[in-house]
C-alpha cells in the first residue's frame, strides 16, 4: 500500500455522474515531530467525521476495524489511527518519552489536521479503554471542536480501577488457598512499582474471572517488554483523578459501559458520569465485558449511530428547571384544584375522571364521586377564565404552555368519547396551541390513537415501544418510577437504579417525547435527582413546596 504524507487521497466510486464520493484509504501524517498511520473509510466523504481512539495504551485496533466500524462507515468517515508506539506509527519512527502531554497533544494535532482536511468545524471522536482517557480530555480542553464524545468501556480513573482489582485479586487468592497465587498477588505492589506489578494483577484477575489466560495475556516477557516503555505514561495516569480535574464538559458525552467489565470497573465511570456537568449525556449499559467493540459491535455501533442523529434534531429541553416543569399529580385532591398549581406558574396539572350517567366527574376513586365534582366547572371553565384574563393564552407569560393530563378511570372509548364532545363545546380550549389535552389511564389501542382529534394526544408508556404511527400521536411518555427504582429519597440514589432511569429518559429522548415519573419519592432530594436525571416534569402532590424548590 502507497503511503501518502501530506495530501488526502481519496477513492471515488463513480457509478455515475451523482454517485457519492466514498473514501478508503490509508497514510503516514506528520504529528507530533513524527509520522503517524491513519485508516479513513466512509461511504460518502460529506459525511461526519468520526476519530477513533484505540486501547491501550500502545494496542492499535486498525486490524480489527471492520469488526467493530463496518456500520458506522455507512454513516461517518471514520478515521482509525495509530497512535505513536502502536501498529505502523510503531514500524515507522520510535519514540521516547512518553507522556501523557504528549499523548493529549497528539490527539489535539490529529483532530485539528482531519478537520482542515475535510474543511469540518468540529468532529466525532470515540475512545476505547485507554483511548476514553484521551477522548474525554479532548472534549474537556476543545469542547468547540467536539461535535459528541463516546466513552467505550473508558478507563475513567485509573488509580480507583486498579485498586478494586489488586484488593479482589488478594483476596481471592487467600480464599482459594492457592499458595501461588498468595504469594504473587502479595508480592503486587500498589501503586505500581514495576510492569511486573500489573502482569501478575492480570494475570490473577483473568485466572480468578474463569479465563484462559494463554488466551488473554501474553507470557510474562514480552508482556513486560511491551508494557515498559509505556510505563511512566501508567504511572502519571495513576496519579490523575477526573474527579478533580473535570467537572463540567461542554459538548455532549455519551458512556458506553459492559456490565461484565471486569478491568475498567464501570460503576467508576457511572459515579463520574453522576457528578459530571455536560451538555448532554447519556449512558447505555450493554451485555460484555471490557471488549464491547467485539462483544456487542453493533449494538455499540447503533448507540453512537443513533445519538449522532438525534443530535442533528431538535432536543427535548430537559436542562433549565422552572416551575413550566412541575405537574400537579392527583390534583383535585388539592385544597383548591386546578387554581393552586396555576398561580404557581405549574406547566402541568392532572384531573382523573370518570363518566357517570353521561357526566364527566373528576375523582380518584369511585368513593369521591359523591363530592359530585365535575371536569367542566373545576377545568374547563376555569382555563376559560384564564384565557379571557391573558388575551386568549394560558398565563400572562407570552409562550408559557398548559398541559392537561387527562387520566380516564372508566371504560377508555366512551369516557374518550365523551370528554372529546365536551371540550369541543369549547373551541378556545382546543384551537389553543398553548394548551394540550394529554390522555392517560385508561386508553384505546395505540392501532386507534390516529383516528382521535387532533387536538387529543397521548400518553405513552416509557417501558413499551410504539409504531411509528402511533408516536405521532404521543406527545409525553410517564412510568411508574418503581418500575426501576425502588430508592425512597434517602441517602444515595443506587448507581444500577441510577442507570436503569437514565437508559429509560435516553429512549425517551431519543424518540424526542418528554419524561415523567409518578409514584417517584415526593420531596426535595428526589426532584433534585430526577432533574439531575433530565426528567422533563417534575411529579408532585406538593404543590407550593415544589414551586418554592423550582423557584
């Protein structure tokens, strides 16, 4: 194969006159005072731009690329890249001195290059393991170059990962009574004094994990001989803690994290991701261990995909709490209904009904039907009030929306059927673009939801997954926070709960429906967290307190 050094090469395929420019090919960049070896394939050279950064650090991942890249080609150029002491970077020029300066300055030199390259204002960039370092330091220093970051089973906190696997190993040796593997995992030192340190700690946490270690790890030679010349690089990221040194990033950062990983520990990256300040982010959860690229290559390669084409939308606005964000949960239960959670600015408030002798009455249960409250005098008329008072909107607030939740707790076609007639008695109430009309409890089949009003829209169920037809007609998706929680609002939030909630919001997100949680713990540290948490209305049966906490 031809190396080029300087000019980008690019292979056409020209199947006629309009067909897409694509690009495969591979050359030697000058980076960092040396030439360093980069892959770049895609299907259509307009496309996004996505770097990938390989593990590590020093294992280049080029051979491996169409395992873990054959997707994302189709809807990026992807760049894999060598990274110096690794794969043809390696054969080409050694180097000394390793550094994690020089490392960061390398990975800044190759993203400034592709861009002026393919004329691009920012790019993608994707790190495995080693390389989740150097993408989140690029997406903390150069944000504005960033389009996304994806963390890939990320070495987030070295120091942190490397100790659970020194105290596991010790101690999973003294309960094996293995006199060998006492001995050796005893003789680790921690932090690491030698490469031989880190070939015994793996070499046990792949024995004590039920692997193959010929299969694994490479004999103790070559993998000290390997190991060394990146060792003082080890012993400097030993001593970095994002915790400290990142706090807010932003460009949107998404995780991908296996629930088996044994070697990068994920619940380290879930604690960073807890307390990270970004743009956007996400995390996804998926079936393997520390080799996601191999394990669960396409659902990764779907996650990054997905996300890169949500970004290119319009986003839910799940950041900037006001009181628009509060729904009034169970509100004819409140001293005055409808009337206090308006005069707290609240974006979204709830009335349960049922239909009885034709009559629409608003009660939790049938026992409240004998305070004989009806829909239209407790709502209907008092929003029509409201929208005299307000020049035909809502709330004083020009812009500021109303959302009614309309629960049917009675047969789901004729109670439908029945509030549909109601409210067109009123046709401010249903030609308002400022106030939606969202039902929930009881409702007809998703096959019917197309042939409501369009004035009647829907509230999905966050666990279940709709048609495309039917998502039309939903313009909110709520669950019952036990469903993944079953946290009271004390203490910690627990991180596997943590990620259930945030991997339910994404999908959510993802489909561009807002998100709200009922039966979630009613007080402050739990709105905190479902904020936290980009929940989009916060449920309360608390409606001055909420109010107080949003304000």
């Amino acid at each position: 194969m031809k190396r080029f050094s300087s000019l980008l090469f690019f292979i056409f395929s020209c199947a006629g006159a309009l067909a897409k420019p694509s690009v495969d090919t591979a050359y030697a960049v000058p980076v960092g005072g040396i030439r360093q070896w980069i892959s770049i394939k895609g299907k259509d050279t307009s496309d996004a731009l996505l770097l990938w950064l390989h593990g590590g650090p020093g294992e280049s991942e080029m051979e491996l690329a169409d395992k873990f890249s054959d997707q994302l080609i189709r809807h990026f150029v992807v760049v894999q890249w060598d990274q110096r002491e690794s794969g043809k970077t390696a054969e080409l020029n050694h180097s000394t001195n390793l550094s994690l300066v020089q490392m960061n300055r390398d990975v800044q030199e190759i993203t400034s290059y592709l861009l002026r390259q393919f004329h691009k204002k920012k790019l993608y960039i994707a790190g495995n393991s080693w390389g989740g370092y150097l993408a989140l330091q690029a997406a903390n220093q150069y944000p504005e170059k960033i389009e996304a970051c994806f963390l890939v089973s990320p070495s987030i906190y070295f120091h942190e990962s490397e100790e659970l696997s020194v105290r596991f190993v010790k101690t999973e040796a003294l309960k094996s009574k293995n006199n060998t593997a006492i001995r050796e995992t005893d003789s680790i030192h921690f932090p690491f004094q030698s490469p031989m340190d880190l070939w015994l700690l793996r070499k046990w946490m792949f024995s004590f994990h039920g692997q193959n270690i010929s299969r694994t790890l490479p004999p103790e030679k070559i993998f000290v001989d390997y190991v060394s010349p990146w060792f003082p690089v080890i012993q400097e990221l030993d001593r970095y803690n994002p915790f400290t040194e990142i706090k807010k990033i932003d460009c949107p950062v998404y995780f991908i994290l296996g629930k088996k990983d044994f070697i990068a520990h994920p619940e380290i990256a879930q604690k960073f991701f807890n307390q990270l300040n970004a743009k956007i982010k996400n995390i996804y959860w998926v079936d393997a261990g520390h080799m996601i690229i191999l394990e669960q290559s396409r659902q990764m390669q779907e996650i990054i995909i997905k996300q890169s084409e949500n970004l290119q939308k319009p986003l839910v606005k799940s950041v900037g709490y006001s009181v628009s964000n509060a729904h009034s949960h169970n509100d004819y239960e409140q001293k005055i209904p409808y009337w206090m959670a308006y005069r707290a600015g609240f974006g979204s408030i709830e009335a349960d009904i049922f239909l009885v002798d034709s009559v629409l009455y608003v009660a939790h249960d049938r026992i409240e039907l004998q305070r004989r409250i009806k829909l239209e005098d407790e709502y209907l008329i008092s929003i029509i009030t409201c929208l005299q008072k307000n020049n035909g909107q809502p709330y004083k607030e020009a812009g500021k929306k109303l959302q009614m939740l309309i629960d049917i707790k009675t047969d789901s076609i004729q109670t439908l059927q029945a509030l549909i007639d109601l409210l067109k008695k009123y046709p401010a109430l249903i030609q308002n673009k400022s106030i939606s009309w969202v039902i929930t409890g009881n409702r007809p089949s998703e096959s019917k939801f197309a042939y409501y009003p369009d004035f009647i829209r829907f509230d999905g169920e966050l666990h279940k997954n709709y048609s495309k037809e039917a998502l039309l007609k939903i313009s909110l998706m709520s669950d019952d926070f036990k469903r993944y929680s079953s946290w009271d609002g004390e203490n910690n939030l627990p991180w596997k709960e943590d990620s259930a909630l945030t991997y339910a919001i994404a999908k959510s997100h993802g489909l561009h429906k807002p998100v709200r949680f009922w039966n979630a713990p009613d007080a402050a540290p739990a709105w905190h967290q479902l904020m936290r948490l980009h929940a989009d209305f916060i449920n309360t049966d608390h409606i001055q307190a909420l109010a107080d906490f949003l304000k």
